[in-house]
C-alpha cells in the first residue's frame, strides 16, 4: 500500500511511503479517535492507497508548532 502524506493547510505532497501492512503503532494512527482518523485518514481500496492529512514543516513552524520545543525532555 502505499501512504500519500499531504499538509493540510498548503496543499503540498510531503512525502510518500510503500509499505506491505500498515502498522497503526509504528505511523501513530492508533492514538487518533474514530473521529479523528475519518478527518485526517482517507483509504483507498480499489487504488490500494492511503491519504493523510498532516502538517509540512513550514506550516507547523508559521503555527508555531516547534517540534523541539515541544518534546519532553
């Protein structure tokens, strides 16, 4: 399958990846609620694709979403 990620707020294609199985724990998906994933996460079975919506790094930094700072140390 291969998992498209696209910015939400600009639109660009930030990255593209072809995996066998789709492992919810190693992308992250398993910490959205089923609301969240039908907002951000759209599959495609016939195409045998998948959709997310993120954020570029750009973005994130005009919101103000540092990642460093964020983490917790």
């Amino acid at each position: 399958m291969k998992i498209y990620y696209h910015c939400e707020m600009c639109g660009i294609d930030i990255a593209v990846l072809d995996v066998e199985h789709v492992d919810e724990v190693k992308l992250g998906f398993n910490c959205l609620t089923s609301d969240e994933r039908k907002d951000i996460i759209e599959v495609d079975d016939l195409r045998n694709t998948m959709h997310v919506k993120s954020l570029c790094d750009d973005c994130a930094e005009r919101l103000g979403l540092n990642r460093e700072e964020s983490r917790i140390h």
